[in-house]
C-alpha cells in the first residue's frame, strides 16, 4: 500500500466493525479466547475500555479513510502489552507493519507481545519492527521492544 497509515482513538462508533473483525475465523485462531464474541460483552468491553485509557488504549489504522485494521495496548504491571488485527480485506498487503511500526512510537515505556507460536505472520511484523523474542510458554512467544525505557531496567 502506498498512502499513509493513520491511527486515531477508537469509539463507540466503531463497535460494529471490530466486532466483525474480532469474530472472523482467521483472527479467532491468532487470539488468546477463539471463541466468537456475543454482541452484547463486545459493547459493555469496548465501553468500559474506551473509559479507562490508563489502563488500555485503542486504536483504528486507516488508509485513505478506510479502515483498515486495529491495534491495542493494555497496561500491565511494568509495560504495556501491544495486539494487532487486521481487517479481513487487508491482509497481506503490509498493514500490521505499519500499524505496528507506528504504535511503538507512542510510547515510552516498556512494550511486550503475546504471539501464538503457529501465527507466523504476527511474528515476521513483531521483529520487523524491532520486537526480540524473550521466552515461550505453552505455545506463546513473548516479545519484547527493547526501546529505552525497557533497556535501562
């Protein structure tokens, strides 16, 4: 893709099309929980998230207007874990990268990923964009962004 890639804040209005997203098989399969989430805890999580941005932040990539792909950040104890979809329509095409190559310049704290073992594509975008594997654990790498905050500790 050539035009730019902008991420804003996520909204209420934007329920229905992370709600498709969250439940297309292909991402189901990448997630921790790959059970099809019911409309109803979509709404009441995506309000209750969109509230608490100290502890989690959300946000929709575009391209041209379009969306085309979402990313999150949930605040653990000593870093923020970073998770990515990209819509169905989109994939293949560079998006994660962007999305992810972007989003780590949001922060200056320490950044970690969860990626299944067997989600190669995931994996390829965390180290492109500079993510180091730390450790596995019953099927999940977990990742690191060494950025320089992370590195003085």
């Amino acid at each position: 893709m050539t035009a730019p890639l902008n991420l804003r804040s996520a909204e209420m209005a934007d329920a229905d099309l992370l709600l498709l997203w969250r439940n297309d098989l292909e991402t189901r399969k990448a997630s921790h929980n790959m059970e099809e989430v019911l409309i109803e805890s979509h709404f009441a999580w995506l309000d209750a998230s969109l509230k608490s941005p100290q502890k989690r932040r959300l946000w929709i990539a575009e391209i041209d207007g379009k969306a085309v792909g979402t990313c999150r950040a949930d605040k653990l104890d000593n870093a923020w874990e970073l998770s990515w979809t990209v819509a169905p329509d989109a994939r293949g095409k560079g998006v994660a990268h962007q999305m992810l190559s972007k989003l780590v310049h949001y922060f200056n704290e320490p950044l970690m990923a969860q990626i299944k073992v067997n989600n190669i594509a995931s994996i390829k975008v965390a180290e492109r964009a500079g993510f180091v594997l730390g450790t596995q654990e019953h099927g999940v790498l977990f990742y690191v962004y060494p950025n320089a905050s992370s590195m003085a500790h």
